[in-house]
C-alpha cells in the first residue's frame, strides 16, 4: 500500500467513526419528527384542539393549497367552528431532513375532507417546518401546493 493509500484509508476510516453517531442521531431526530407528523394528522382529523395546541407554534404559519394564509389562532378557529374538516390526511413517502433543531418534511399527500361545506379530495404536495423547543417538535410552518 503506498503512502496515499494509507493516507486515503486513515482519512475514510476515520470519517466513518465520527460519522456513524451523527447519522444515528439523525434517525433518532427523523423518527421524532415522523411521530409529530402523525400526531398532527390525528389531531386534525379529530379536531383535537388540547393536542393541537402543544403542536402548533405560536408564530405558526399555516398556508393552504388555495393561497389562504392563516396563523395559530386563524387556523384553530377554522377547525373548531367546522369551516375546516379534515376526513384524512394519507402521506406518500415522506422526505424528513433534519438541520440541527429544526426539521424539513416533504411528501405527496391526499387530503379528504371539506371547506366551508364544499367537499374537497386534493392530492397535493406538502411542506413541514418544524422546530425542536423546549424538548419537542413544534410545527411552524405549513405549506400545500395542488397537483395537476
């Protein structure tokens, strides 16, 4: 083995100790932010106002597919009073990409429910923003773009 090899060996062996704990700690986060994206779903789907509550930021930025753009209170309000229903949200293959304590969620997604009594069956594309405060996951932003 010539020198440059040794040393291309040691710099890869090395990259490969030090690399193995982020990327476990990486899935360990990404599970984290999976269970959060299932609670959301549960809890919309129920309008369950106390869970949302310890899921939504209060700088929530909450954007629909139609380009109606809500905070927090709007968002929750629109729940609770029935003129936002959500009969079920079902992911296709979810992207989760973790940035130190903040987290990114992409997917495909079919939203079944109704608006203001107008029923709707979008299939959409889907954009998390969630960040980790005081020990877990709050959802700061969402944004739905229709698909064709």
């Amino acid at each position: 083995m010539t020198h440059l090899q040794r040393l291309a060996f040691f710099v890869l062996s090395f990259m490969l100790c030090f690399s193995s704990k982020p990327l476990h700690a990486q899935k360990g986060l990404a599970d984290e932010v999976k269970q959060a994206e299932q609670k959301w779903i549960a809890s919309v789907t129920s309008k369950d106002q106390s869970a949302l509550e310890g899921i939504l930021a209060k700088e929530l930025v909450y954007t629909h597919s139609t380009g109606l753009v809500e905070d927090k209170s709007q968002y929750l309000q629109a729940l609770t009073s029935g003129n936002q229903k959500y009969d079920s949200i079902e992911y296709e293959a979810p992207a989760i990409q973790i940035y130190g304590s903040t987290a990114v969620v992409a997917t495909k997604v079919v939203m079944k429910g109704a608006t203001k009594g107008q029923p709707f069956n979008n299939q959409l594309r889907l954009l998390h923003v969630w960040v980790k405060q005081g020990g877990k996951w709050m959802l700061v932003a969402h944004q739905t773009t229709r698909l064709p």
